[in-house]
C-alpha cells in the first residue's frame, strides 16, 4: 500500500517543493489581534514580516484543529494511502495531539504520527526525505524507522539578533537562562530533545554566525551523507552568508544544503534578522 505524507506549515516548505514531493500541509494560525490567519494561505511571509515590522501587539500562533486534520487525511484515505504525518515538536505546540484528534475518524486506516522533536527546516529536512522514500516505493515501516534514525542524528542551532520574540512568545524553553543578559550579547540556542536551550554567547553577531557553523559542522561525521537547512527570518544575505560559512567548514560538498525562509508560524517566536542550521546524517 502506497504512504502519503502529512506534515504542518511549521516545515517552511515552498509549496512547488511540496507539490513536487506530494506533500500535504496543514496550516498554522497566525493571530494579530482579533484577526486570525492561515500560515501560509491567508498571509504571506513578505505580508507577515511587514505587519510585524509596523508593530503594536506581538502576534502569536495557534495550532491546526483536528477538523482541519481530518479533512487533509480523508482523501488520502479514501484514495488507499497509508498516511505518516511528521510534526513541530510537541515541546513547542500542541500541533501532533489535534492530528491524533483528526486521525480518530479513520479507525480502519493506518495514521501514523510521528514528533520531529524540531521545527521549521530542521522538521522539512525529515519530511521531505521521507517523501522521497514514499515516492520510490517504501512502506510505512521503513518509513518510520528511517524518521527515528534521523531525528537521533538531527542537531539545529540558531543564532538571534536577540531574544525577545522568543521570550515573549513563550518558546524559549531552557534558553531562559540567557535573558538577563539580552541587551549585552547575541544569544545561541541549540535546539534539542524538542526544545530551545542555551548554547552559548557571542560578542557579536558575526562571531555568532561563525559559532552556529562551527556547532553544525562538528556534528557532520561524513558530509557526502549530510542533509542540512539553513534558516532565516526575513534576512536571506544572512542566509547566504552562513550558508558560505558551512561550506568553508566542510571538507568535501554536503549532500544537501537548502536555504528555507521561515514562515509566520516560526517568525512570531524568532523575530526578524535570525538564523540557524539544521542537520541529519
């Protein structure tokens, strides 16, 4: 039996990549005031970034119901698929339970849920190598145990222009401890077991791109077989840059280094100007 693959906005993938993979995405919200939006749908990122800028309350997220769950699986069962739907951390949003809730209409089929413990590219890097595996042909099994070795070998680290999208918004974790001195230092968070914690400080920005890099690259063992995302908020030169700091690092060509543009979902937590490197393999 054919697997399709479910994933939610918080992957940051670009819908032709999705189109492409056969990917369904659930949405996000994105909440400005009374006003709520679909991540990805009803706003943009270039729309979102912009709102962001001019100001006033900080918007927030919300998850997916499990109605909306529900009506992106009903099709892919009804077609015959086996579905594996691959999630945000659970440590970061409640996103896996509403799928739990929406798989419940489908007590014959097989729904597997799977926590990334991770988001944004670190999340797309899982989604979209099982996809490619689904589209070659493998089942849910080989699926799922291919998604458990990567998210053991996975790491992500980010640097910020500052903290204060995450501490507002809640998703800092254990990072906390880096907020009393947020107006001295550029903070490093390294994300691991499904949250944020406290990696180190930098003097400056720069120096704090070149601390991410050397972090990722120490934990590519053999980077013919390393699949790595850079990410950003809003700031591709940033991007470009740290992606030029990677390969300066490596000492032969990574399998794959993708540049993702964050989303509204991520950027209401990490503000604009930040950037950060995920890896498996």
């Amino acid at each position: 039996m054919s697997v399709a693959i479910v994933t939610d906005s918080t992957a940051d993938l670009e819908p032709a990549l999705a189109r492409e993979l056969g990917v369904t995405v659930v949405p996000l919200y994105v909440i400005f005031g009374q006003q709520r939006y679909l991540d990805g749908v009803e706003m943009t990122r270039a729309e979102f970034f912009k709102r962001m800028a001019a100001g006033g309350a900080l918007p927030s997220t919300s998850q997916p119901t499990s109605q909306a769950f529900e009506d992106a699986y009903r099709p892919l069962v009804e077609a015959g698929h086996e579905v594996v739907s691959i999630h945000i951390s659970s440590k970061l949003s409640g996103t896996i339970n509403s799928a739990g809730a929406g798989a419940q209409a489908f007590a014959h089929a097989r729904i597997e849920r799977f926590d990334s413990q991770t988001a944004s590219g670190g999340l797309g890097l899982l989604v979209t190598g099982a996809a490619r595996m689904a589209r070659e042909g493998a089942g849910s099994d080989e699926i799922l145990a291919a998604l458990h070795a990567w998210r053991a070998s996975q790491h992500g680290y980010a640097v910020f222009p500052d903290l204060n999208h995450l501490v507002r918004g809640g998703r800092i974790g254990k990072a906390r401890a880096l907020v009393g001195g947020i107006l001295r230092i550029v903070p490093i968070v390294e994300v691991k077991d499904g949250e944020a914690h406290e990696y180190g400080k930098a003097r400056t920005f720069t120096r704090g791109l070149d601390d991410v890099a050397t972090a990722a690259v120490s934990h590519v063992l053999r980077p013919e077989d390393a699949r790595l995302a850079v990410v950003h908020t809003n700031a591709p030169e940033i991007a470009a840059e740290l992606v030029a700091r990677l390969r300066a690092r490596l000492p032969v060509q990574a399998q794959e280094i993708l540049t993702v543009a964050a989303g509204p979902a991520i950027g209401v937590h990490g503000g604009p100007g930040a950037a950060g490197v995920f890896s498996v393999g």
